[in-house]
C-alpha cells in the first residue's frame, strides 16, 4: 500500500486554474514534478483556454469545459507520444492556461506632441489621453509570438506595444481626417472608432485585439487655447462698445478698492476720475455734425438773374459787377437803405 500510495501521489488527476489576479494573461500549471495520469480531468472555465505542449511542441489546445483525458480527445499529443504502456501510462507535458476575457482601462497618452496642420491655427502640437479594452483572440499565436515558455505572462507584458501602436493609430487617423483643431471635441468617437480599425490588422500578429478605445481629452497647446479663449471672449461680448463701457466702471471700482495708504487713495482717486471722465464719454451719445446754414440771398443779378449772396460785389455766376445800393430780394429793384417795405413788389425789407 505504501508503494501504490507513492505512485498515485506521483499522479496529477485534476488540473485547473483559478485566476485570482486582474492582469495575468497567461498562467503555466505548476507539475510540481509530477506527471499527468491518462483519464485525469482537465477543467477549463469560461474567459479560459488550455494549451497542452509536449516537449515544446504545441499539442492540443482545449476550450471552456470539463475533460477526461483519452487518447480519443488528445489526438496530437496521442500522435507525437509512443504509449508503450497502453492507454492507462502517465504523461509529462507543460499546461498552459490562456485567459480570453477583457482586460480593461488600460491607459494610453502621448508620450510627445503629435503635430498637425490646422486650416485656421497653421502647425499646431496636440496632446491626447485616454483608455482601451483588448483580449487575446488566438492562443496559439500569442504563444508562439509572445510568451514563448515563460510561466506567466501579464498586461504588462505587452501594454507597452499595444500602447505605441494605439498612439501611432491614432496620430494617423487625426492627419487624415483633416478635422480643424476646434471640432476636434465634437469627433472623439468617430476618431476612436476609425484609430480602433487601425490598430487591430496591426497587433493581429501577437494574438490580441482591441475590444474597446476611448478618448477622453486632446490638448492643444497653451497659445492656442488662448486664442480659442479670446475669440470666445469677442463672441460673448457682442457689443464692444457696451464692454467698453463696464470694463471703465469695473476699473473705477478696483482702483476704489485698492486705494489703501493717503497716496494710494490719492492714486486711486485720480484713476477713479480718469476714469469716470471716459465713462461719462462712452455713455454720450456720438454728436451728429451741425447741418451748414443754408446762405443768404440778396436779390437776384441783373443780368444773368442768380441769386446773389448778401455783401456780394459781383456775380458768382457772370461775374458783373453788382451796385452796392440795397435791392429788394423779391424783385432784385433797388431800394431806399431805410425802406422797410419795396415800392415796386411791397416785399418786406429787413
């Protein structure tokens, strides 16, 4: 009894794995120094694949579910074992279990600018951050690719390049679509989705794809963001000259409030009134220019018949020389200097 109980302690009859961790991608089952009995059951849970390789040879590869392991369900591994002792011979073979489900809010940013070219700002420098989701999509492939016989195998392990493509996806899809810098907030789903089609043809080699990318902030450098803010500012305003307005009552009042010692009062005071002096200006209402007065007339020319100006010596329009004596200004007749009404035509005379 003593020797059968070594032999069956030698014996693995039940491999499974419970994933305990958020990030482990990869776990090699621990033999322990053991070998697999032939009928020993294999249990692979859902969000899991096993791998079996013999040698260093991938064998079988097992989806979610429960196994008795036979010959008849291990038809690589029967092919590359000689079973010298039947069907019932223990086995040695290194079990790989492979987790399939997401792995969520990886982090991703801009190590550097990304340039573009802006249709209004010229060459601009943008900063961009956000997340995405990825699984692994071929067992075999990410094996193969990445992992190789290692024992375990994290996020970690491959974030980075996952990371670099996604931002290089991204610096693409921002150039080609050619959005101005300030619609950029308006598209981040529309970038996303289209960086998300790059970036999978180009990690398909490692096994893994993107499930899930967001963006959640671009940048645009600090001068920019100036320029968006005081073109904002110019469209809040509307009315510059009613800005003008409460920006002098605003300075009046600050440079009240900060009048503290007899000579800031003083200071203040004066400010307060050049101030008040342009406030009262802007609040005037803009003085329309005095219409000319019309000239006035003194008769008429005696010989082209014009209207003369009053003092006139000669006729702007003939030119002919006018007699200084008063004339009536209604029949153009000369007239007496003290006549207060005309002999000929009765107008009156001023």
């Amino acid at each position: 009894m003593g020797i059968l109980n070594m032999v069956k302690g030698q014996l693995i009859d039940v491999i499974e794995w419970t994933d305990s961790s958020k990030d482990t991608i990869v776990h090699k089952y621990d033999m322990n120094g053991k070998e697999i009995m032939m009928g020993a059951q294999l249990t692979v849970r859902e969000s899991q694949v096993a791998i079996f390789v013999n040698e260093g040879q991938l064998a079988d590869i097992f989806q979610p579910g429960r196994y008795e392991l036979q010959t008849s369900n291990m038809p690589i591994l029967t092919a590359l074992k000689s079973w010298k002792y039947g069907f019932n011979s223990p086995f040695k073979a290194d079990v790989y279990f492979i987790n399939t489900r997401q792995f969520l809010d990886c982090k991703w940013g801009t190590a550097n600018p990304v340039m573009m070219r802006d249709t209004e700002f010229g060459v601009i420098r943008l900063r961009a951050f956000g997340n995405y989701a990825f699984r692994v999509t071929d067992p075999e492939t990410l094996l193969k690719e990445c992992f190789g016989t290692a024992s375990t195998y994290s996020v970690s392990d491959i974030e980075n390049q996952i990371k670099r493509t996604v931002v290089s996806s991204l610096s693409d899809a921002i150039a080609e679509s050619k959005i101005p810098a300030l619609d950029l907030a308006a598209n981040y789903d529309e970038l996303a989705n289209y960086s998300m089609q790059m970036v999978n043809p180009k990690i398909a080699n490692l096994g893994v794809q993107v499930t899930a990318f967001v963006i959640e902030n671009i940048s645009l450098p600090e001068e920019v963001e100036k320029a968006m803010d005081r073109r904002t500012s110019m469209g809040v305003v509307g009315d510059l000259n009613k800005y003008t307005q409460y920006q002098a009552a605003e300075s009046m009042r600050e440079a009240a409030q900060n009048g503290n010692s007899f000579a800031g009062t003083g200071i203040g005071m004066g400010a307060g009134m050049a101030m008040g002096q342009m406030f009262n200006q802007a609040m005037q209402p803009v003085a329309q220019p005095a219409a000319q007065a019309a000239p006035q007339t003194a008769g008429f020319c005696p010989a082209c018949g014009q209207p003369l100006t009053a003092g006139a010596k000669f006729c702007s329009n003939c030119g002919q020389k006018l007699n200084t004596q008063p004339v009536c200004p209604g029949c153009g007749q000369p007239v007496d200097a003290n006549a207060k009404f005309c002999m000929n035509c009765g107008t009156k005379l001023q």
